[in-house]
C-alpha cells in the first residue's frame, strides 16, 4: 500500500463521516422543529437552478421544508462536531442563501405558493467533541429569518459619484 493510497481511503472516510454527521443532523433538527409544533412538508428538496460559467448544471437542496402556523419555512441545516474553530452558521454565506433563495422561489411557484408568507431559518447542531458518547446531547439553535430576500440584492450602482 502506497501513501497515495492510505490518503484516499482516509479521506473517503472523512467524507463518509462528513455525510453521516450531516444525515444525523437533519434527522435531529427535524425531530426538534416537530417538537416545536412546526409541520414538515419535505426534507431534502433538491431543484436545478441553473449552469455555472462551465455549463455545469447547478443543483440546490433546501433541507428541511415546513410550516410554523401560516408561514412557510425554508430552513437549511448545519451540523458540525465541534464549534471550537467558528460556530455551523457561517457556512451559510451570501452564495448559499442566493442558492437557497432561487430554489424557495421555484418551490414557491411550482406549489402556488408565491403570495403566502415565508422565511428562512437556521437550524445549527453541534454533536460536540467526542460523539460517540450518547451521554451528551447534542447543542441546537433555531436561528430564525436569518436571512431576507432583500439582503441578497446586488447593490444598484449611482451615476452620482458622491451624496
């Protein structure tokens, strides 16, 4: 065996760990938001957005989609085993919430939806250091409207060059 070798397989397991960290993660946050009395109407919505310069087709997933009361949800999840380097939700930057956004707007006009009232939520999990240990619960927070469509806009450019 090869050091190339060994690296490969370590990774592949990294990313399987990665994915299943993930997979837990949803499962959890979705118990959690049926525990909050929220309706869940789909998990892993996965729409085409669009092509990137390469024409690459771009696929948007939202994580979890539900109603509290009268507004629908959009609510992407995050699930780390530890916050010591930053906390799960700045991973959500403004290229993810754009994405997230324009699937939310798809999935608003596919089911008719576009007048009804909605927003986007946060749901950040982390497992803590030593997961395997079912002792310790894992740490959630609901981060609710954490982002408008507003605060997407591109800024419109001013033929002013000053105010």
């Amino acid at each position: 065996m090869n050091a190339s070798s060994i690296k490969r397989s370590h990774s592949s397991t990294d990313v399987s760990r990665q994915l299943e960290l993930g997979r837990r993660g949803e499962e959890l946050a979705a118990a959690y938001l049926q525990r909050l009395g929220y309706k869940i109407v789909a998990t892993n919505f996965t729409l085409p957005v669009g092509r990137n310069r390469l024409g690459v087709p771009i696929n948007v997933e939202i994580d979890l989609v539900a109603y509290q009361g009268q507004t629908l949800c959009f609510i992407e999840v995050k699930s780390r085993a530890s916050d010591w380097f930053a906390p799960p939700q700045v991973n959500v930057d403004r290229r993810k919430q754009r994405q997230i956004a324009r699937a939310a707007r798809a999935y608003r006009r596919m089911f008719g939806l576009v007048g009804e009232p909605y927003r986007y939520d946060v749901i950040t999990i982390v497992f803590g250091e030593d997961d395997d240990d079912a002792s310790v619960a894992p740490e959630i927070e609901l981060l609710r409207s954490y982002w408008t469509e507003d605060q997407l806009r591109k800024r419109a450019w001013s033929d002013r060059y000053y105010d």
